[in-house]
C-alpha cells in the first residue's frame, strides 16, 4: 500500500501543476500567442520522450534482463501495446487540438470546448501511468531509494511540463468563449486522470509483478504516440518552427538531467 501512496501523491503533484498552468486564465485576459503555444507544446513533448526513454524503456530492459529475459521482447512488445492502446483511445474518445478546425473521434458533435478537454485528458493519462508504475517499481525492489528517487524525478518532471499545459488549454478555452473560472476549472480538470491512471497502474502492478517491464514499455509507447501523433506537429503547425524546435530540445533536456542527476 506506500506504493499506492507514494504514486497518488506523485500523481498529486503533477494534477497540482496542472491546476496552477490552468489558473494563469484567471489572471491573463488575452490568451497565448502561437509562439507561446508552440513552445508548450514543443517542451511537454521533449519531457515525455526524455521520460519515455530514461524512465520507463531502460528500467524495463534491465527488469527484464534481471529476470532472465531478453530485454528487447518486453520493450519492443510493451511498447507496441501502448501505442496500439492509445490509438484506440485516439480513435474512440472524441477531441479537439488547438488551433484546428476539425474535430476527430467517434462522436464530433460536441461542443468545441468538451472537445479541447478531451484532447488534453487523452495526453494525461500515459502521463499518469507512467509516474504510478515508476513508484511500483520502487515498492517492488523493496523500497529501494534510488528509484523512489528516480520516480521522483519522473514526477517533477512530469509536473513541470503540466504547468504549461494547464494553460495550453484554460487560455483557448477562454477564447472560445467560455468563462474564465469555468475555463480554469476545465483546464484543472482535465489533469485529475493522472492520480486516477497512477493509482490503478500501481495496483495493477503490485498484482503482475513479473510483468512490469511489460508495463513500463507499455507506458512508454502510450507517451511516444502522444509525443509523435499530436505534440510535434502541433508544436509545428502550420510552418516550421524553430521556437517549437527548441522548446522539445529544452524539454527534453530538463527531463533527462532530472531523471540522471536524480536517479
């Protein structure tokens, strides 16, 4: 049960920085230029590769290797799995991505502000998975305190890069009309699936445990399709960016001297 502590109070943190992204509408009554946003975007993106790659592949190769197994089937395998994962999700949960006209999904009669929710919600929930099943790993190596360091990491990390995107989508929302304490609250709200997701990654771990590597790949996948499928083009849309270029090389960057330095 610390695991399922220690995760929902990683998850805390990052649904905390959320909220404080998405209560920059409440103090800002013109919403963010394309640079800005192009620049969110572009750094969430270098986070999540940096976490899918130190924090969640390699720790599943070596937990793999350990129990005997070739570290690139789990990788490889896990990793497809959350990218075929997160395509359905992309597929049946109906969303909106700033800046664009239509709307994708099985349902696209929504309103245009549920649809940018949603697409920020479908970008959390390999967020909070992969900060749950990083302090599973801990609680499985008996409380080892290098990687409840490293979960650590993974988490601020996390957290840092959702302070941006709590505002990459309460200020839109607030330009389609909405109000402003309702378009902060939808941004706050659109982060509560990472306790959700990180809770139920722990205890899904705790019960499989010799599946883990599986799981962290899994993650893994999840976060590189969000990073690839709406991220960087986003963070490039419309022209090529330098400032969403090197908003994902910063990102990046900050992610993975987190996840060295700490881990």
């Amino acid at each position: 049960m610390e695991s399922v502590y220690w995760a929902a109070g990683g998850t805390g943190f990052t649904f905390l920085m959320t909220t404080l992204g998405a209560s920059v509408v409440l103090f800002f009554k013109k919403g963010t230029t394309a640079g800005m946003q192009r620049i969110f975007l572009g750094f969430a993106a270098g986070v999540m590769t940096a976490a899918s790659v130190w924090s969640l592949l390699i720790p599943a190769i070596e937990e793999a290797e350990a129990a005997g197994w070739p570290g690139w089937i789990p990788a490889a395998g896990g990793f497809v799995l959350g990218v075929a994962f997160l395509m359905l999700l992309d597929g049946l949960l109906p969303h909106l991505h700033p800046g664009a006209k239509d709307p994708e999904g099985a349902r696209t009669d929504l309103k245009r502000t549920t649809l940018l929710v949603f697409a920020v919600t479908l970008h959390n929930i390999p967020e909070g998975m992969a900060v749950g099943l990083s302090f599973a790993l801990a609680a499985q190596h008996g409380g080892d305190a290098a990687l409840y360091t490293a979960a650590m990491a993974l988490a601020i990390g996390i957290g840092i890069q959702n302070f941006p995107e709590g505002a990459a989508i309460s200020l839109p929302l607030r330009q389609e009309g909405m109000g402003r304490f309702k378009a902060f609250l939808c941004g706050s709200l659109s982060g509560v699936v990472e306790p959700i997701f990180g809770v139920l990654a722990v205890l899904v771990a705790g019960g499989i445990a010799p599946v883990m590597p599986w799981l962290l790949a899994f993650a893994a996948g999840a976060m590189m399709y969000v990073v690839v499928e709406e991220l960087i083009p986003e963070a490039h849309l419309g022209e090529h960016s330098n400032v969403g270029t090197l908003g994902v090389m910063a990102g990046f960057l900050v992610m993975m001297v987190l996840d060295v330095a700490l881990g």
